[in-house]
C-alpha cells in the first residue's frame, strides 16, 4: 500500500501589534477557534498528565483525538500535538510564533503538519487547512492587530449578535430601573451595549473588577451596579469553586448553599479544600430573558486558560530543555504535573542571577530559591523515568477576581443577598478578614436618663451612622446585637478609617442632639464561615479576640491589635492622621493567663481642646 502523503502549511503575518499586546488574543485558542468557525467541543475527558480526549462534528462527520498539553513560552510561543481517533486526519502538530520585528510590531509565523489516515483526509487537509483555514486564520489574525492598535479589550470587541424584540424591550426597562435605583446612567448604557452586542464567550463569565479597570471606574462602583442588576433580573451570578492548580472552575453553583467544603477538579485529578479568600469567585452572566448565553468551550487547555502560566514545557524521561522567559516582578514556582511540591525562584529588576537549573527527580526538588532577573535563562531536567509537564507560574493571584471573603465583606451584598449561605453544618476557611465589635458606652444609663423611646431613636441612628461609615470603606455590618455590631473588612485600614470616622460623627453631632461614644476594638486574622440563623456568620479565634477588645476601649479611642497595628497601610495611616497610638498590655476572658499587647489610638479632634476631650471620655 503506498504511502499517504503529509502537509505542512507556513503563514505569515505582518502585525502593527507587539508580541506582548497580541498575546491575550491569538494565544486566547477557545476564542481563535470559535472566531475562525470550529465547532464547539462535544465530548471533553481528562487524561493523565493533562492530556485530554476531545470530540466535535465537523460537516457531520463525529472526530475525536487525544491532545497533548499544550506548550508555551509567554508571549512569544505556543503549539500542541492533536492524536485523531477517528476522522480523516491521523496527526496534526500546530506552531504559533510571534516574532518582535527591530522597527516595532510582530511577525506573526503559524505552521500547521498535518498527517492523512485515509485518502478522504488526503482531499479533505488542503482544501479545509490549506484554503478555507488559511483565509480564515488570516482575517481574524488581522481583525485581533485592528482591536489592539484600538486600545479594545474583549468586552468592546463587538460581534454579530441577535437579540429578540421582546429581549431588546426588557434590557431597555430594566436598565431604567437600575438608573431609577441610583446606578450611574452613564455605566449603566455600558454594561447594556456589552450586554447586547459581546459574543458568549465574554458574557458567559463576567468579571465585574476586570470591567471596571478598563473602564476606568472604581471598582466598587462596578461590583454595585453588578449586583444591583441581579436583583432587578438583569443579570445572574454563579459562585465558581476555583483550583488551586489550574485555577480554573471545578464546580459551579447558582447558590452558596450547594457548595461544599472539598471538591475535585476533574482537569488536574486532585482534591482541594474550599477557601472562601481565594477559592470562590462570584461570576456574573445575562439573565436568560436579556440574553440566552450559551456554554461552550471551542478548546480547553490553551494559555490563555491558566494565565498565571508562563511557561509549559512537556518533557520526555531524562530530556533537558532551555527557555528564555520575559517575566514581571513577583515570586514563581517551577513544579510539574505529577510530582508533589516544586522549587521557587524570584524575579527582581536587580536580579542577581540570569540562569537557574530546576531539576523534577524522584527524590523531589532543591531547597534553594534564586533571585533571578527579569529576563532569565530557565533549565527544566526531569531526572525521573516518566514523562513530566514543567509548570512556570506566577503564585500571585488576580486581583481581579471578585472572591466570596471580598463580597461577604461589602454592605451592598449583604443588604440584597441576605440569604445567601453555607448549607447548614458546612464550614469554610474565609482567609485573612479584618473583625470589628463595637459598642455604645452608657447607652443603659442613656435608656434611663432621656426615656426609653428617645434613647432608642438615637440607637437607631447610631446604627445609621455605623452602617454609612462601613458601606463608605467598603466592609459590611455581619449582624446586631442589642446596641453594638460585629463587621468585617477585607483590609484593616479600611476598618480603622470606618471606625475613626464614625466615632467622631457621634461624639459630634448636629446641634441639639446628645452625643454618643463608641467602644471599639478591631483584630485581624483568619477566620471560619458558618450559617448561623440563616445568615453567613464568622468563627474562631480571630472574632474571639476582636470580641474580647472592644471591652477595652473607653468609647473615644479604637483597641487595635498587633495584627491591625503593624498592617503597612495602617501604619501609614496612624504616621498621617491627628491620633495618638499608645501600647498596653491585657488579659483577654477567655484566653487565661495569655498576656496581649494592645494598641489604644485615640483621635485628636482639631476644634476640640485637651481638657474638653478628657472630659468626653468621663
């Protein structure tokens, strides 16, 4: 039998763009390839070390292949190894390489092998690679060049999309009531031309921060509008249940009550435990009657999926392999696939070393952690006898991703999602959370000295004030009792600057009403999610303490401890602001014999004399 020819295919591209600024767009393969007409995948298995069994119908014909992982070097390369199963086509290798020209901008070099299973693929590979992908590939290349030189992101890129009368009648009516409610109009007509006019692929899984950053509005302002939207029927959230590995979303929920404390990312094989500070993101998506988004993946294990990859190398038992990687500043971790722990490296401007070896052996890795410069010379060596995929990542998370320790923390969600909760008896670290307890000096001898109905109004108004200064920096009141409150914060500055001006808004009034002095004590530290009464609470030894300090406080000063204390921004801020910061040291109830050092600030008001604010604190 003769043998079947193979095709390779070479194009080239000349592009405005640099490396850099195209690479989010032509290393994006889910996007390529759904821009560039590929069916949707049907069928998706992981596999051992990352590979993947893929399926989809192209011209009704079902074609399934095993994938090898994906291999990159950001932002100049990427490529991959398809294996058919079935189809016309046996192999197929594909290249992309971005090239930085001497005069600015990109030569962009795509190479495609292909390898025929039968004469069917012998016609099949020039006519739909060589004519129809090439044509293909090349107008969505240069539409990605045009984007960039525009300064467009993917949520401006606009496509072709159909909304219903009925779709278009109710975005229009509900975004009058989102304008009705206090959105800013302005934004709100941004987020319904996004809404009407992005493909699935962006709308699919919103981030509000993301958004916000390329529009150029706070954040805080956007994560508003977002949730303001879900609760008129524009939009819906998902609670996404993120990897620590990959990064990308084991499990989906549309309720917090549905998540659980461990899950399994079936693309990585492994377990983890739920971590509401890093491993819950709130996504957002249309609401169904606005817009029907459909799921779907055109491909899953491009660079673009894990973005904090820099570099993914699969090397076979005893290979060595040199890359050059451009990086930022930051801590990284060389690991691969299989084998538990890995080695750390840190990239400086000033870094003292160009090249470093980071050997895979069975015995496991090296103990030291180079500081490289910022343009290093990596050696990957696996030294065991399997086939390891090398991992470069950034260890630094998005901080555009919108968490569930950040969004329990924000007064707004908790105002509109009240009943958003664990599932009874569920319990999930939260991370690092700032606790506040505060509580109203003499407010029983209040009761007594002015009657109980004027001295219960001026609680509640106190209540008002507490919960104006919270939502203003951007922490969120957990619950009541009696007359003090518990909040939380993802930032300690953020609760000290809360605090601050709440004390001096009600130890000075308007005039005519009675003053009133706030204990405060404020403590920072890790802490446990639980439903508690229906509503998400927080445990541990962290609100312990922040409880147990309050009691500290004479009503004109805030308690703040070690943690608070020496967070950097705090500091900052004590150095800035008119207050006095002294030590002590005190027992806590509950804690024994243990001794705390504790810092009392008290504000110095500017109009307000030293015997005058001496006298306050009687």
């Amino acid at each position: 039998m003769a043998r079947l020819p193979s095709f390779h295919y070479r194009w080239e591209w000349r592009l405005r763009a640099n490396p850099e600024q195209l690479w989010e767009w032509v290393s994006d393969t889910n996007r390529f390839n759904a821009d560039t007409g590929l069916p949707a995948l049907e069928e998706n298995i992981p596999l051992e070390n990352r590979r993947r069994r893929l399926r989809f119908s192209l011209l009704g014909v079902k074609v399934e292949w095993e994938e090898t992982p994906f291999e990159w070097v950001r932002p100049f390369r990427f490529g991959v190894v398809r294996r058919y199963l079935s189809g016309p086509v046996a192999l197929m290798r594909v290249l992309a390489e971005l090239v930085p020209l001497p005069e600015g901008g990109t030569r962009l070099v795509y190479q495609v092998w292909a390898y025929p299973r039968n004469l069917l693929g012998v016609l099949a590979i020039p006519i739909q690679i060589g004519l129809i992908s090439a044509r293909r590939f090349g107008a969505v290349f240069r539409q990605y060049d045009d984007w960039v030189m525009q300064g467009k992101a993917v949520w401006d890129a606009e496509r072709k999309t159909a909304l219903t009368r009925e779709q278009r009648r109710r975005l229009r009516f509900l975004c009058r009531q989102l304008t009705d409610w206090g959105a800013d109009p302005a934004l709100v007509d941004r987020l319904a031309r996004l809404l009407e006019t992005a493909d699935d692929l962006t709308l699919m899984r919103m981030r509000p921060y993301a958004l916000a950053d390329y529009w150029g509005v706070p954040r805080k302002k956007a994560l508003e509008l977002f949730l303001m939207a879900v609760r008129a029927g524009l939009l819906d959230f998902r609670w996404e249940l993120l990897c620590p590995s990959c990064r990308g979303a084991a499990e989906s929920f549309s309720t917090l009550s549905l998540a659980r404390s461990q899950t399994h990312c079936k693309s990585c094989l492994i377990d983890f435990e739920v971590n509401f500070d890093r491993s819950v993101e709130l996504t957002f998506r249309p609401n169904p009657t606005v817009r029907q988004v459909k799921e779907v993946a055109y491909c899953v294990g491009g660079p673009q999926v894990t973005p904090h990859i820099v570099s993914q190398q699969l090397l076979q038992p005893k290979e060595e392999r040199t890359v050059t990687l451009p990086l930022e500043r930051g801590r990284y971790r060389v690991r691969t696939a299989k084998l538990r722990g890995g080695q750390f490296f840190t990239a400086e401007e000033d870094g003292t070393e160009s090249e470093a070896i980071f050997i895979a052996s069975p015995s496991g890795w090296a103990d030291e952690e180079p500081t490289l410069n910022l343009r290093p010379v990596l050696r990957l060596i696996n030294q065991t006898d399997e086939e390891q995929l090398f991992i470069v990542e950034r260890l630094d998370w998005s901080d555009k991703v919108v968490t569930a320790a950040e969004v329990f923390a924000f007064q707004t969600f908790r105002d509109l999602f009240s009943q958003e909760a664990l599932r009874p008896g569920e319990r999930i670290a939260v991370g690092h959370l700032t606790i506040v307890f505060t509580d109203l000096r003499g407010s029983t001898n209040l009761y007594r000295a002015i009657g109980d109905a004027p001295a219960f109004g001026l609680v509640m108004n106190h209540f008002d004030v507490l919960r104006e200064c919270v939502a203003e920096e951007g922490g969120a009141i957990v619950k009541t009792i009696g007359d003090a409150i518990m909040a939380v914060f993802t930032r300690p500055v953020h609760a000290v600057r809360a605090m601050a001006k709440a004390q001096r808004r009600l130890a000075h009034p308007p005039e005519g009403m009675q003053p009133l002095y706030l204990k405060v004590g404020i403590h920072a530290g890790p802490c446990i999610a639980v439903t508690l009464n229906d509503r998400l609470d927080y445990f541990g030894s962290t609100v312990n303490i922040a409880a147990r300090l309050e009691g500290q406080s004479s009503g004109t000063d805030i308690i703040l401890s070690d943690a608070v204390r020496f967070d950097p921004e705090v500091a900052q801020w004590l150095n800035q602001a008119k207050v006095r910061c002294q030590p002590f040291t005190a027992t806590l109830k509950g804690f024994g014999e243990e001794i705390f050092r504790l810092w009392r600030v008290e504000l110095v008001a500017e109009e307000i004399d030293q015997s005058q604010w001496t006298a306050l604190a009687l």
